[in-house]
C-alpha cells in the first residue's frame, strides 16, 4: 500500500530540468573570458611597402613626400622643414604637453596637402620615411598615426645609413 | 480556506529564484566573448606598446605573423623582464610565437626570421587566404629602437609580406 502511493506522487510531480551541469559549464566560460580579456584592445595602423613592380615601371606622377626622423625624435617634412620635437620620454599620458609632442599637426597639414594633390593627379600618395638606426619606435609610431589621419597608406620605411 | 492559501504561498517562496541570476552570467559572458581578442595568445607581456594619437579597431587578427620587437633588457623592469628572461634566450630581439611556444631571434639571424614569416605565409596561403590578408602584425616596444623595426619589416618584405600593421594602444 505505502509503495503504491510513494509511486503515484512521483509520477504527479511536474517534470524538471536539470539545469546545475549547464550553470557549471557557464561559470567556467565566464571565468576563462574574465581572465583572457583585456579590456584595453590593441589598435592598429596599417601601412603597405611599395611593392618591387611598382619601382620598376614609371616613375610616378607626382613626387614622394619625404619624412626624416632622427636619433633624438625630432621629425623634419622634405628634410628641411621642422615639424616635430625632440622626443621625450617622460611627458605624461593625458598632459597638454604629451598630446603637443605626439600630435604634429604642421606635419599632418603637409600630408593632407599632398594626399589632396594625389588625389588631383589621380594617383596614390607615397610618402618615404627614414629613421635613425636609433631611434626610438614610439617617434615612428608617432609618424604613423599622421599619415593613417591624413589617409596615406603607402609609406616607405628606410634607416638612415650610420654616419 | 483562505488560511490554507496563504501557507501555500509561504511553501512556495521557500525556493531562492535561479533565473535571474543566470540571465546575468550569460549577458556577462557574452561581453566577455566579445570583447576578447583574437591574437591574445601572441601577445607579449615584455613589449610596452607604444601610444598612437590616431588609430583603428583591429577587428580582424586573420593572416597576421605576429613579430615581437624587443627593447635592450636593461631598459624593462619588474614583469617585462622576468617574463622576457623565461620565455627568451639572452640577446633576442624579435620574439615570435608558433603556437606551441615562443622563439626568439637576435641580431644577426635575419634569415631565421625571414624563413619563419616565409613559413607563417605558406600556412596562411594553404588555407585559402587572399595574399593582401597575410600581413605583418609588428609589436614594438615604444622604446625599441628603429634598428630593430625596421630589421622585421626587412625580413617580411624578404618574405614577400609587404603590408605591414603597427600594433598601438590609444593615447588618452
């Protein structure tokens, strides 16, 4: 008699999921993604090299722009133009100072005249960079970020030969 | 008989309500999925990346050869160093990695590093990806200086990898 009834309340209780395993399962993504992720991403600047056909054919219609970055970071336009200081390592993410030395605003005016002459000439804009063997990749990072604002992809990267 | 309702009720409430808490692991873990990056896995806690005024998102790590670009040892402190000491031997300069573990190359084994891009660009090409995808994902450390850059640039253009991606941070 006992056993009959314990039967029919099991069969009378309303069906369920078991849902714990999958909770679990949860958990352990979410701990995994918590500690792959960095909140802060990576960025990017794309760059391509003149390719070797494009060398060996014509020259193109319109002449290269030329950046010169030197050992200490200082950055000249066409070699003689000064458009930006001497790098310095120490300014402060966030301080007007760091932002002035960073953005080089007469380098990026230059580019963006020569991007519009380009596009005049309906060619590409080229644009050779040289840099010291010394110095340091910030400045040319630095360089990068004015060409990809003025919208010029097609840089050439030389070092300076030692003196 | 409404007596009898109300302890009902009382049965009922016992029972702590799971949904809502799982509602949230999932939307949490979904922005944890999201955000996180393809290219972790090459990413190199020695290398202090440098800050860029303008960038972009890097959506896509697909047919990137991730090229560490070291600084001198006596330049890194704390972590970087620690990190730099066990993952390479003394005197790398460029640091990659080829899934199972970290290789580095010094001055003077350009070669080395031109046959490992070479051989990133086959596995690349192997599996159907357009050639202009295969790019060189170069991480440099902001105070490398540009010998070392442009030595990898050299050796993936002698590679025939001729577009070239600077990995930055956004600058505040």
């Amino acid at each position: 008699m006992a056993r009959h009834k314990r039967i029919q309340t099991e069969e009378q209780s309303e069906p369920a999921m078991e849902i714990s395993s999958m909770i679990d399962c949860c958990f352990l993504l979410l701990i995994y993604f918590l500690v792959a992720t960095s909140l802060v991403s990576e960025k990017k600047l794309d760059v391509s090299i003149p390719g070797s056909a494009a060398s060996a054919g014509p020259p193109p219609p319109l002449e290269p722009g030329r950046i010169a970055v030197r050992a200490n970071g200082s950055v000249f336009w066409n070699d003689e133009m000064p458009v930006g200081d001497a790098y310095n390592p120490d300014a402060k993410q966030g301080t007007p100072e760091y932002h002035d030395q960073r953005y080089m605003e007469s380098l990026v005016e230059a580019l963006k005249a020569l991007a519009d002459q380009a596009k005049a000439a309906d060619t590409t804009p080229i644009v050779m960079v040289t840099g010291d063997v010394k110095t340091p990749h910030q400045r040319i990072v630095d360089v990068m970020a004015a060409l990809a604002e003025a919208d010029i992809h097609t840089v050439g990267l030389n070092t300076a030969a030692q003196e | 008989m409404g007596k009898k309702n109300a302890r009902q009720v009382e049965e009922v409430s016992g029972e702590p309500n799971m949904s809502p808490m799982i509602d949230c692991c999932f939307l949490l873990l979904i922005f944890f999925v999201v955000n996180a990056s393809q290219i972790t896995v090459s990413k190199d806690p020695s290398v202090r990346m440098p800050a860029a005024v303008s960038c972009s998102e890097l959506k896509d790590a697909k047919g990137c050869v991730v090229v560490n670009v070291f600084t001198e040892p006596e330049k890194m402190t704390g972590n970087a160093l620690k990190k730099y000491k066990e993952n390479y031997p003394p005197g790398t300069i460029w640091g990659v990695s080829d899934g199972s573990k970290n290789i580095g190359y010094a001055k003077g084994q350009e070669q080395q590093l031109t046959e490992f891009i070479s051989k990133q660009k086959e596995f690349f090409k192997s599996k159907n990806m357009d050639e202009k995808m295969i790019r060189l994902y170069l991480r440099g450390d902001q105070d490398a200086p540009w010998e070392y850059s442009s030595g990898a640039i050299r050796c993936a253009a002698a590679a025939g990898v001729t577009n070239i991606v600077f990995g930055t941070l956004p600058s505040r």
